[in-house]
C-alpha cells in the first residue's frame, strides 16, 4: 500500500537565534557568500547541460563546458588553477529490467556490475536470510544459491562485497533490496569488483519478493563501457602555510540522465562563490584548496585519483577535507557528516578531528541559523571516502539523496513527511526546479563560516596553531628557549642546594 504524503509547509524561522562567535575571516566570508550570486552559477550549469545534450556527465561536453567556466572564474580571480586528468570507466545504461514470475519489477543496475548477455539470464530466486549483515558471509548462502539468483537485503557491508560472496557460493546474478524506503542507486566501486550481474530494488519490492523463493527470474542488465578521460579541477589560494592545508570538495559531473543541478550543482556553486569571495590572495594562515571532482557518479574515481595520488608527505599537508554533496535537496533535510559516531549508526567514526569539522557545521546553523541538524553516516558514498582512507579527518552537509523524510523531520524542517528528499535524485528533473534556496543559501553560509575558522586556525583538529608558519616555528623556538632557561635555573638551584 502506497503512504501517503503528509504535507508539514515552511519550517518556522527561529526567534532570535543567538549569535555564534568566531574568526573575523569566517564572519566576513558569510556576509560576502550570497545566495543569488550561487544561483546564478547554477543558471549557467543549466544552460551548459541544455545546450550539450542534458547532461553534464564526466567526459561529455557538458561536463567539459562546466569544468572550463568554473576554472576560468578561478583563473580570473588569480588562483593557481590545476587540470588533473585521469582515466576511468564510461558506462550508459542499455537495459534495466527484472522478471519476477512474469511480472515487471523495477531495477536500476549498479555501477561496474557485469553485463547478461542480450535478453538476461534466466534462473530461480533464491532468498538470503536477513540479518544485520544479510549475504556478507559465505554462511548466509548455506540455504543453497548454486545456479540462482539471489536476493540481499541493503546493509552490513558493501554491495561490492554481497555479490562477491554470492558468486563464490555460486549465484549467477545478485538483486539487492533497500533496507529503508525508496530505490537502491549502487556502485561496486570499480569494474574490478564485479563478480556477478548486480541490480538495487526498492524496500517494497524486496519485501515483496522474499514470499517468493524459487520462482523464476529473469534479469537483464546491459551497458555499454569503455575507457575515457576526465578531470578534475583544483585551485589554491597563493597565500598561507602550504604544509597545513584546508581543503573542501564538491563533485561537479551529473549522471548521464540529466542535468544534476542538485546533486551536486548546488556543492559546486556554493564552493566556487565562496572561493571567489575568499580571494587568491586572502589574509589567511593556512592555504585554502579547492577541489571538484569529475567521475563521482561512475564511483567516486576522480576524487579516489586524486588522493592517491598524493604521496604521503603530500597528503600530511592536508589538515582537513570537507565534502559538500547535494545542499538543496528540494524536501530539504539539514544533516552534517557524523565525525564522532555519536549517532552510533553504520560505519563508525572518521580519522580524529572528523568530530571537530561535524560539530563547526553543527554549531553554525544551529546556533547561527537557528536549524537543528541531524548527524548521517559515513556510507562511502560521496567523495570523502578517499580522504578517510588516508587517515584525512572530513566532515561535510548534506540535504539528502532518495531517502524518505520522516514526520519527525517534517516537523522540524518544513516540506513533505513519507516523501524523499530530492524525489528526482538521479533524473531528468534534477534541474533548477529541484533545488530548496533557502536550504542551498543557508547551507553555503555554513560553507563560508567553516572555511573561515579553519583557514584562520586547525589548532582543535591537530594542534596547529594560528599564524604562519613562520610565526608558529618562532612561537616553537621561544617555547623551547624559555624550557631551556627553566631547565638552567632548576639545575642552578640544585647546585646551590647542594652546596
């Protein structure tokens, strides 16, 4: 049975918010990011899709078109400006369809699965047992999957490491259903990892097909891939220590469906008019680099090149890394990336300073804006993965992707309960219609006041203090001095004690 949409409105402004206080350099940057000036960057991402086909996927021209007016605006305003090109694997969609029983079911292919051949495999159902880690290990498949097709529930591990297991039991293709409301967008990271044909499926659906082991499937997942070139575009102030960097990113492909104005043109406007605001030359302590990333629909590729990469010398001069993916979703949510686990949901904890980053964001527009955020997980889907990986503390926001708002939420935010956060995640409709201003104006303040604190100081992340480096050697070269002359005077009171 369909759940009706429960319709809550505008979320009440706060009364009287306090005030939050911190650097001079955060508090101008919020008052100089302005919300007209992010649109307009996204009028002219819509306009560049438009005009290329609809899309702005990485290696069309569209993408190429919206890397090019990002990096002349960056080059303009006199920062060093750096194309890095990197190979990876173009894959557009030729057929989606899933048979149950002679039925149609709805299925979206996973990035990387390997292909059926023309017309699908055909084959029985077989259900995996659900537990919190349902189709993860050899043991879930003890009921017999040989020559099936299985059926795993979403959670508990990868969807890279579910078709894996299940082809090493023997399946012969893997259906993974959602584990709340709402379709399964999956990636199995790289074409390395997939083992078997993999498609997602709503929590509906899956519920329903588990009444229906042994019935015959037939799955049909085609795509053409190959081999092509992208980049991505970094920037760096030309001022400030470069051996304690901040660094913020936002992915800038859409997916091949359409114009991603959302997701995540709304990431990468909001970073490049704050860094036009900053300035190349900004009176800052730390140098301030900016990356957006091409490949992060075909599975986080260029932001994962672009860490690894670095060596690690390089990735030590990273102080910190924060990642804005999709903050307009249009049923808006206000969540920050849960740094310390306090949730105690999915994936535990990022590398030490993530909780710092989460509670700056949080602070912000809960005590500067008079939102109430809610923590979400480090799923590894967006581009902080690689930077956690390498040790990088990350934290970043969020508005929510094909998740289903709750009442709860509803009552605290405004917009629609029972209905997903951006209903046109990953579609055509992901254009200037599909975006929530105030969500995306406030949501790019918090961008601006956090690379504010941060580029003034990281002393709360890894004991850095403000000031260039050569104020922080001479600051180290007196604290030594004056432990040296502690050290000389308790030695000559022992002399004299002694004598």
């Amino acid at each position: 049975m369909a759940t009706a949409a429960l319709t809550v409105g505008m979320a009440p402004a706060a009364a009287a918010a306090p005030k939050i206080d911190g650097p001079a350099l955060a508090k101008q940057l919020v008052n100089k990011v302005d919300g007209s000036a992010v649109n307009r960057h996204l009028i002219a991402l819509q306009r560049i899709s438009d005009a290329n086909g609809g899309r702005r996927a990485a290696s069309t021209e569209g993408h190429k078109k919206s890397a090019e007016y990002i990096a002349t605006k960056l080059e303009q305003a006199g920062f060093t400006v750096t194309r890095q090109e990197f190979p990876f694997t173009y894959e557009e969609t030729l057929a989606e369809k899933l048979t149950v029983a002679d039925a149609d079911v709805p299925v979206i292919m996973m990035s990387y699965s390997p292909l059926t051949p023309t017309g699908g495999i055909t084959a029985p159902l077989a259900v995996v047992p659900v537990d919190d880690t349902s189709g993860c290990e050899a043991a879930d498949y003890a009921g017999g999957v040989t020559g099936k097709i299985a059926l795993i529930q979403r959670g508990g591990c990868s969807f890279a490491q579910k078709q894996a297991t299940a082809a090493e039991a023997g399946a012969v293709g893997a259906i993974v259903y959602n584990n709340v409301p709402g379709p399964v967008n999956g990636t199995l990271g790289d074409p390395a990892a997939g083992k078997i044909p993999t498609g997602g499926i709503t929590q509906a659906d899956g519920q329903a097909l588990t009444g229906k082991a042994g019935s015959s499937v037939t799955l049909d997942l085609r795509a053409l891939q190959e081999v092509r070139t992208t980049y991505n575009v970094l920037a760096e102030t030309k001022t400030g220590r470069k051996d304690n960097v901040v660094m913020l990113g936002a992915h800038l492909d859409s997916v091949i469906e359409g114009p991603g104005i959302n997701d995540n043109g709304t990431g990468s406007a909001a970073l490049l008019e704050t860094a036009l605001q900053l300035g190349s030359k900004a009176k800052v302590n730390n140098a301030v680099r900016f990356g957006w990333w091409s490949a992060e629909e075909f599975g986080l590729v260029g932001s994962t090149h672009y860490v690894n990469s670095l060596s690690f010398e390089q990735q030590l001069d990273i102080a910190l890394y924060y990642n804005f993916d999709m903050i307009g979703s249009p049923n808006t949510g206000y969540f920050a990336y849960d740094g310390d686990n306090s949730d105690g949901v999915g994936e535990g904890e990022g590398p030490y300073g993530s909780g710092q980053l989460e509670k700056t964001l949080v602070d912000y527009l809960q005590l500067g804006k008079g939102v109430p955020v809610e923590g979400t997980d480090f799923t590894g889907r967006s581009d902080y993965q690689g930077f956690i990986l390498a040790g990088i503390p990350a934290g970043g926001l969020f508005t929510g992707a094909e998740g289903v708002k709750t009442a709860a939420q509803a009552a605290k935010w405004g917009g629609s309960a029972n209905v997903p956060y951006d209903k046109c995640y990953h579609q055509k409709c992901d254009n200037l219609g599909n975006v929530d201003r105030v969500a995306l104006d406030r949501n790019s303040d918090a961008v601006a006041w956090a690379l504010g604190v941060y580029a003034t100081s990281t002393e709360n992340i890894n004991g850095v203090p403000g000031g260039s480096a050569a104020k922080a050697k001479a600051l180290r070269a007196a604290e030594r001095s004056k432990q040296r002359s502690l050290t000389a005077s308790v030695h000559a009171d022992d002399h004299h004690v002694a004598a």
